[in-house]
C-alpha cells in the first residue's frame, strides 16, 4: 500500500468531514482507494493460500463502504476515518469469524475471529469450550497466540492487543462460576486484534507479517466457526 497517500487523505478527511471538501478532494479519495483495495487483492491471495475456503471472494466482497449510514447517528459525519476490509468466506455482513484489516491515522490494526454474535451461538461456543477444553486451550494458549494477542485474561480494547473486545464481569449465566478457564465463558466475542504504528501498512512486507498474526490466529477461528457453522 502507499500508505502515505492513504494517511493523508485520512486525516484530511478527519479534520474536513464534509460534502464540499470532500468533492475537492475526490481525486485523492480514489488514489487512496485503489491503493487500499490493491493491498486486499493480495491479502485475500495470500491468505487463500493457507485458507482456501476464502479463494472465491473479490475486493468488493470484503471492503466496507466509506461513506457513512447516518440516518439513525448523532453523529452526521458523512465519510468514514478508515479504510476497512473484512475477509470472510461468507462475506463482510456474515456471522462467521474472518480477517480484517484496519488502516486508521493511529489506529492501523488486525484482528480475527467473531466480532458479535448472538446470545444462542455464543452461548453454544462457551458449551463447546467446555466440552472441548483441551483442544480450544490447544488454541488459545499457544505460545505464539499470546505473544500476539495475550491470554485473554487481561486487556481491553483500548490496549495495543488483546482477545475478547468485551467480557462479562462474572460467569454467564447457567454457567458454573467455578470453571477454571472462565475467562473465556465471560467473553462477549471471540476476536483478537494487534494494532500497530501508522508505518506499518507501508510497502510489500506487510503482507508476510500480517499473514503470520492471521496464521497463528486461525485455529482459534475455526474453533468458533464450526459452531457457528451450525446456525447459518
């Protein structure tokens, strides 16, 4: 990606976040485009290599749109301050876990997994951790996982990794308090992220470093997925 053409788009979006700027500026808002979605196009073709289960999607499939859905929003803003990607074999709207990709003034990250899902599947994922819990610990507490993401125990998105976005403050509810692994039950999600400096997105050796926190989080992924495979 140019990153540095991308970077200043966005921040001149985020500082002029209006129509009439914005019709000024489309020039650049289409070079920083293209060269977002050109970074996607080769993500989804590396990432194809080791998940082949995503090889048939297109850049359309998994870019968000820039412009903003600001009919029930406090706030009007029309115009996104990102460029975001989801890459995900049942494409970007999917309940199932994917690949994002995030490029944000200060805010550039990854993440993998589930961002939401619904009371039903999460509670059948926290029954199927119990269930299965060496084989979700196989997971979640490899070595490379936590020096990735952490273990899941401590953080919060605010943080420059983690796993889980949101947790409960005690045991879901039918679930034994007890557990030992109850970390995980408390989960809201299961999404883990990395974010990184604003340089990091920048010429072609992004690719192998992004695919490496991909890799390393996929297990945990198909973990999810296979429940989640079961509602949709």
């Amino acid at each position: 990606m140019e990153i540095k053409k991308i970077m200043t788009f966005l921040k001149g979006v985020a500082k002029n976040n209006n129509r009439p700027w914005f019709q000024e500026h489309k020039d650049e808002y289409e070079e920083a485009r293209k060269s977002f979605e050109d970074g996607i196009q080769k993500a989804i073709l590396r990432i194809a290599e080791f998940d082949p289960e995503i090889a048939h999607l297109t850049v359309k499939d998994c870019v968000y749109r820039f412009y903003r859905d600001i009919r029930f929003s406090p706030d009007k803003s029309p115009y996104k301050r990102h460029f975001g990607a989801y890459i995900c074999s049942k494409g970007r709207k999917s309940l199932r876990g994917g690949y994002y990709i995030h490029v944000e003034p200060g805010q550039c990250l990854v993440a993998t997994g589930c961002y939401y899902l619904p009371t039903n599947i999460l509670t059948s994922c926290r029954n199927e951790i119990m269930g299965n819990t060496e084989e979700w610990l196989k997971c979640v507490k490899d070595p490379q996982f936590i020096i990735m993401y952490g273990d899941g125990v401590s953080g919060d998105w605010e943080q420059d990794r983690g796993f889980g976005i949101a947790k409960l403050k005690t045991a879901p509810a039918g679930f034994p308090k007890d557990y030992e692994y109850i970390e995980y039950l408390r989960m809201k999600d299961y999404c883990c992220w990395h974010r990184f400096d604003d340089n990091f997105f920048n010429g072609v050796g992004w690719i192998d470093k992004t695919m490496e926190y991909f890799k390393t989080a996929k297990p945990m992924m198909d973990f999810v997925n296979n429940v989640v495979d079961d509602y949709i």
